[in-house]
C-alpha cells in the first residue's frame, strides 16, 4: 500500500509516473494506512429487501462544495416481485435527517433506524405492481469506507466528491444498496452555486443557471449497481476527445480537470485514446458507448470506476487503464458479492498489464510482471477469495485482491492458450445472464471451462480458496544409461500449508548450441522426473516469461571431478578384456567403447565396481573407451591387440 506521503513525490514526479509501471499500484487500496476511518469500518450488504425491483431512479441532490452537508430527494419506482408485501425500505445513515416520505404522490409514515428507513403501506402490493417512493432528506454525511461524502479543497478551491465502494452509498443518499439489484435507469439533478461544475453518471442534458445556482442534469439510461453511483462538484474545466469506431460512430470521452491539471491533462489524450481502442479490440465495444466515457478529478489518492465516469486523482497511463478496464469488468459486469472482489479489481489490474503487453511498445509488460510476483510473494500467505466482507482493508487488499487476483488471470491464459482464453473472458461478458447485470465466481468459471474444454476445479481449489505459491526446484542431469537423454526433476514446496501441492503447467527453456526450445511441462507429482533433450545442454531456465507465481532454483549437478579421477580404465590384453575399477559404485554407471569413425561398437552397463568388459573378436586398434556415471564422465584411449 502506498502511504500518504507518496502523494507529495507524484506530484514532482509525474513524468516517470506517465510511462513506468507503478509496483505497488491499486485504487481502491491506495492510501488506506493515512485513512483511519477504514480501520473502524465494519459493514455488510443488505439484502433485506428481495421483494421489490429498483427500475427507476430520480435523484435530486442539493450542495455546495463550501459545506459538508447535501439536501435533496429520490424517488424511486419499484416493481414488487412478490404478492402481499407490506413494507418497503430503504438504506440510510441514521445521521442523515428524512423529513418526509411519499409513496404514489401521498405522504405516508416510516421509520428510521438502524441505517434504514422502513415505509408501511397502506394496501399490500401485488406481484408486478409498480409503485412509486419519493424520500426528502438532508443532513452532514459521515465518511466511512473509501470516503462516502468528502468536502475537501484543491489548490485552496472547495470540491465535494463521493465514493461509495463498497458500503458507502447510504451514508449520502437513500438507496438500496445491494449486489442483487441494478438500478435499470436513472436521471441525477444536481444543484449548486453558478461557479461550480457537476460530475455524474451517463449523458449530460442540460446545464442551466438560474440566479445564482448551476442545475446540471445527468441521464444515465443503463442499469447501475448503487455503489457506482457518483457526483464530483467544483470549478472543473471540461473538454472532450472522441474515439472513432470502424462504423463511423464515435465514444466520446469527456473530461471534468482542475484548472490546475488542465494542461497535464490534455497532454494524455493520445494514451487514454489508445488504451480505450485496444480495450474495445480485445472486449468488445465500451459497454456504454451511447451516452460517454468520461474522467472527474477528485481528490481521493487513486480512482474510483464510477459507471461511465472515473473518478480519478491523476491521468497517469496505469490509472487510466485500471479504471477504464472496469467498465467492462466491474461496471458492465458487476461482482454479486464481494468475496468475490477479483472479479473486479483483478481483472482490471491484469487488463493494466495487457495495456503495458500491446500498448507502449510492450517496454514496461516485463516490469509490470516482476512486480506483480514480488509483490504477491513478499508474504507467504493470503487467497484470493475473500473470507470476512465486514473487513473492507481485506476486500482491497492490494496484494491478494488486485495483484493475485491478476496473476491468477495470467496463470489461467499460460494453462488454456491465448485463443481459448480470450475467447473465455469474451463468452462470459456476452453472457446474457450477466452482461449489465451481476457475475458470479461459478459463471466465469464455467465459461472459461468451456472454452479450454477441461476442468478447472484443482487450478482455482489451489490458487483461488487456497493461499501462498510453490517454490519450486529444479535438477537436471544427463542419463547416461538412457543414451544420454538429459533428465529434469521438479520438486516442489509451498509457501502455505492450505495447499501441499500445485498441479501446474511448469515453463522451462532448454539451451543447446545457443538456441533455445520453451516446453510445457505438467507437474503433477513430486519429484517428477521429464525428458527435455537428447543430448547435453548448456542451459536449463525457469519460467523465462514470468508466466506463474512462484519461486524456483535451478540446479546442474556439477561432475564430482575427485571421484572421476579416481575412475580407472586398464586394458588387459592378456585376458582380452578391459577391466574398469569404480569407487562408490552407484550401479547406474554406463559405458561406451567406440572406434575411431565415431562408431559404437559395444555399450552397456557396468555391473560392479570392478567390472570386466570383453574384447575378443575386435580388430586391433584404438579405440576410445567412455565410462559414463551419474555424476560425469571421462574417457580414454585404449589400445586393443
């Protein structure tokens, strides 16, 4: 995690930021060691309210940038999914004030505890009626999680912001704040005084002043999860470039900067072009192309991919392919629990290192992939999978959520191919069952299962639930009683007790000659012996193309010299045979008696430390006798009468 400090070194140093990956990046985990209110934070999704579907949504906001303070009313059309409900509720912060409650245009009773407000109606609805609740409310929002409600200053200018992962949003805005329901539409009102600009979601449609105070009104006409619902308020300066698609249409992509960031800003045009271009190559379409891609400075150490328009702290190449990847995976496609948060910070993080494969000349993809493992396996624990979502230090853990969770990706595109794997990822954003709707650990693996045509239950048992990595050692030998065949042997060990051993695919490079051949190895026992050449090789490597999450040694066992010394070849010409004395005989020992055109003419296995090798029937000459142990060899020249 970065600490705050860091932010002070960004600001001199952007440069090397604009190009070179950042080792310990990550949104929404950035900063967290300088916010102590996440340390208090303990929250969980609500589910209380199944019986209803939230369609439609008008959200009336009231604030100045000057107070932390926001007034204003949601009305919220629901379609009921049962018969004989009763009640409908409601999340809000009991800080908050409710003033008063409408349901179908007539004030009506509620409570408001314990976070919620609950409203009793005055006839039961039926399955598939559609009812209408309008909420008026105010008060200071309090900041728990990532910040909910922020009134800060920039450059000495007040600006009021939110962010609402992953429990946030009812501390600002009545709402239902679920991973079950999308918000199938909404229009967001913001009001403010003339001199500031409004940020939200979806399409702008009108910006007027009226006296002293700016309305800006936001139509957003693509289902939403709760918390990807925005507003950013301050004296933005905005501009616009536009993507042009092979149809001749274009995605624009709008911009909310401080003044002071303007001219920085504008100068990443060229790269967020870029990044959205191979994006919408590799996955489709931007999945919101209709309304816009957009960008709001806020002033949050990191990002926020807020449907439609990230908030952002910076335009750095690393940050803007992070949260723009969320549109796709995390916003088009959204987590339906947060144990599974890699489905989200993961994915983004890995389609971040493939922005750094395609995308700058590829220079940084190796660099980015170094970090990634050093950073997953500076501790020797932690899964992927989130155990305890009260923890929200745990949900974004940088290392576990975003980092392996982008491994684990990296490692499943080595164990199914490049074809089999994109066309996985591509399936499980086209599902219909999940595209603008919510995605599910069982329905991405499904899908990637499919596309590789195998099983994937022990690769996600051992890197998903399970914790730690192998570390891995590597021995290789030539065999010479197997024609001199080199031998590899894989061992492994893991970091964690969770998981004894990994099943994996093992790359290794084979030098001969200088050149080199990759191979495949699958590793599903210890101590598992390959045959990865026919004749000796110069040198063995590990994984030269970072392909696994692991550690791993190579060793070549080098020729103990003093015993092979010791070796004695003595020709008895008398008895006709060769006689070859072997110290600590191991019994694998080999040899081979050859002419002087290169021809074998006998081989085999020495049966003692004293063996007698037969010469009769030879022609006389030299010959040059090899012995050939587990450890080296030697020959000699042998004159045989």
């Amino acid at each position: 995690m970065k600490r705050l400090i860091f932010l002070i070194l960004i600001m001199v140093s952007q440069r090397i930021w604009a190009q070179a990956p950042d080792p310990d990046f990550n949104d929404k985990a950035a900063f967290t060691e300088s916010r102590s209110y996440l340390k208090i934070a303990h929250f969980v999704e609500s589910n209380d309210y199944a019986s209803y579907d939230l369609i439609y949504q008008r959200l009336n906001f009231n604030v100045n940038p000057v107070v932390n303070f926001i007034s204003g009313s949601v009305l919220s059309r629901v379609k009921f999914r049962a018969d004989n409900v009763s009640q409908l509720g409601f999340d809000l912060n009991d800080v908050m004030i409710v003033d008063s409650v409408y349901y179908n245009k007539k004030k009506i009773g509620f409570q408001h505890t314990s976070n919620k407000i609950s409203i009793t109606l005055s006839a039961p609805a039926s399955k598939n009626e559609i009812g209408e609740a309008e909420v008026f409310y105010r008060g200071a929002p309090p900041q728990n999680g990532m910040g909910s409600f922020v009134a800060s200053k920039h450059n000495n200018t007040p600006v009021i912001w939110t962010l609402s992962e992953p429990y946030g949003a009812k501390d600002w805005w009545p709402c239902k704040e679920s991973l079950t329901d999308k918000i199938d539409s909404m229009d967001v009102f913001i009001t403010c005084p003339e001199q500031y600009r409004a940020a939200s979601n979806g399409k702008l449609v009108s910006d007027e002043i009226l006296g002293t105070n700016r309305t800006v009104h936001w139509s957003h006409r693509y289902p939403i999860a709760t918390y990807l619902v925005a507003i950013a308020v301050t004296n933005y300066q905005t501009y616009s470039d536009f993507l042009e698609l092979q149809n001749g249409e274009k995605i624009e992509v709008l911009n909310y900067i401080y003044p002071e960031y303007l001219a920085t800003a504008k100068g990443k045009s060229a790269e967020t072009l870029d990044i959205l271009s191979f994006y919408n190559q590799k996955f489709g379409t931007y999945p919101f192309a209709s309304e816009k891609y957009g960008h709001a400075q806020f002033g949050w150490g990191g990002g926020m991919e807020h449907q439609t328009m990230s908030f952002m702290y910076y335009l750095e190449f690393e940050l803007v392919a992070h949260e723009m990847a969320h549109q796709w995976f995390g916003d088009c496609v959204t987590l339906n629990s947060w144990h599974d948060i890699w489905l989200n910070e993961g994915f983004a993080t890995y389609l971040t290192g493939l922005s750094y494969e395609n995308l700058l000349n590829g220079q940084y993809w190796t660099t980015w992939k170094d970090n990634q493992v050093k950073r997953i396996t500076s501790l020797p624990g932690g899964s992927v999978y989130v155990a305890d979502t009260t923890d929200v230090d745990r949900i974004f853990n940088g290392r576990l959520s975003y980092s392996k969770g982008a491994y684990l990706l990296h490692m499943l595109r080595w164990e199914l191919g490049d074809s089999a794997f994109f066309s996985g990822m591509n399936n499980y954003l086209d599902d219909s069952s999940v595209r603008y709707g919510f995605g599910t650990q069982e329905k991405f693996v499904k899908h990637m299962e499919a596309a590789g045509d195998t099983t994937l239950t022990e690769f996600f048992k051992d890197w998903y639930y399970g914790e730690g990595y192998p570390v891995y050692r590597l021995y290789y030998e030539t065999d010479y009683g197997d024609f001199g065949k080199v031998k590899l042997k894989i061992s492994q060990s893991s970091s964690s007790t969770t998981v004894p051993f990994f099943e994996m695919h093992v790359p290794v490079r084979v030098w001969q000659n200088g050149k080199y051949t990759d191979l495949k190895l699958h590793n599903t026992t210890q101590d598992q012996w390959f045959v990865i050449a026919n004749s000796r090789v110069d040198k063995v490597e590990f994984d030269p193309g970072k392909w696994l999450i692991a550690k791993a040694d190579v060793v070549n066992e080098l020729p103990d010299i003093a015993r092979i010394e010791k070796l004695q070849i003595v020709p008895l010409s008398s008895l006709k045979v060769i006689q070859v004395l072997v110290p600590d005989f191991s019994g694998k020992e080999t040899f081979r008696l050859i002419d002087l055109n290169g021809q074998v003419i006998q081989s085999g296995t020495l049966r003692s430390d004293n063996s007698q090798i037969g010469t009769e029937g030879l022609s006389s000459g030299v010959y040059l006798f090899e012995v050939q142990t587990r450890t080296g060899r030697t020959a000699e020249k042998v004159f045989i009468k």
